[in-house]
C-alpha cells in the first residue's frame, strides 16, 4: 500500500468517526428537545429548575433550549403573576410544535428499539462467553436462563 493510499484510508476512516459523533450529538439533542416537549406537552406550569431535574440535564441547557424551542415556532411562554408576588411562565406547545413532538416521539422511539435489539445481542454473546468458560455459577446460571428467555 503506497503512502497516498494509507493517508486516503486514514483520512476515510477519520471522516467516518466524525460523522459518528455527528449523528450521536445529534441523537443527543434531538433526545432533549424530545424530553423538554414531553415534560411540557404534561406540565405547561413547570419551572425551568425542575425541568432539568426531570431530564436530567442543566438549567442552563434547559433554558437555551427553550429559548431554540421558542424561536423555532415550537413553543409559546405566557407569564402570569403567580404567588407571593413572583411572575411565573405556562409553557404551551404550538401546532408545530405537537407535530415535531409526533416526530421526535417516533424517531426516539425507533432508536431506542434499535439500542434494545443491540443490548439484547451483546448480553447473548457475553452469556454464550461465560457459558463457555465453565466459570457459572448457579445465580449466574439462573440470570442466563432468564436471558435466554428475553430474547
């Protein structure tokens, strides 16, 4: 193999890792934007503060994203006067934003089917690995017999 062909090889293989992550932090955000829709689409009065404890993630992710949410027609922020004083927010999703919902619900649904078949894989190959070694015990044998039947 020349140098050219090596460095084409490299450089192909270097090409596909980016675009891996690509995709993987796109999956991420989508996955967030899902998550937030889901959470407001059920609690319109939701503070941004248990939001990102319910999703886990940041309050200040949580906050850029509605701000995206917001300028993408997705979401609507009505602020009333709540107790003690202090203005609160009702979050409304608009029609676009149900119908992104729709699709973010159906794309994070067909990922994690895919997640599930992969880990359903991988846990078969570690069962045949462990069965094959001889090194089972009986809790590990029950916990194989109970894969087996899972999948």
């Amino acid at each position: 193999m020349t140098a050219a062909q090596i460095e084409h090889k490299w450089l192909d293989i270097a090409t596909r890792a980016a675009y891996t992550v690509h995709v993987m932090n796109k999956s991420h955000e989508e996955e967030i934007r899902y998550n937030i829709l889901r959470v407001l689409s059920r609690e319109s009065g939701v503070t941004q503060r248990e939001m990102a404890r319910k999703i886990g993630i940041s309050l200040g992710k949580v906050n850029s994203c509605i701000s995206e949410l917001v300028r993408r027609g997705l979401i609507k922020i009505n602020r009333f006067k709540g107790a003690r004083n202090r203005f609160g927010y009702i979050y409304v999703l608009t029609p676009r934003g149900i119908e992104e919902k729709a699709g973010l619900t159906l794309s994070f649904l067909k990922r994690k089917m895919l997640e599930y078949t992969e880990i359903k894989r991988q846990v078969r190959e570690v069962a045949r690995e462990v069965e094959d070694s001889g090194l089972v015990d009986i809790s590990v044998a029950a916990a194989l017999d109970r894969l087996k039947r899972i999948s």
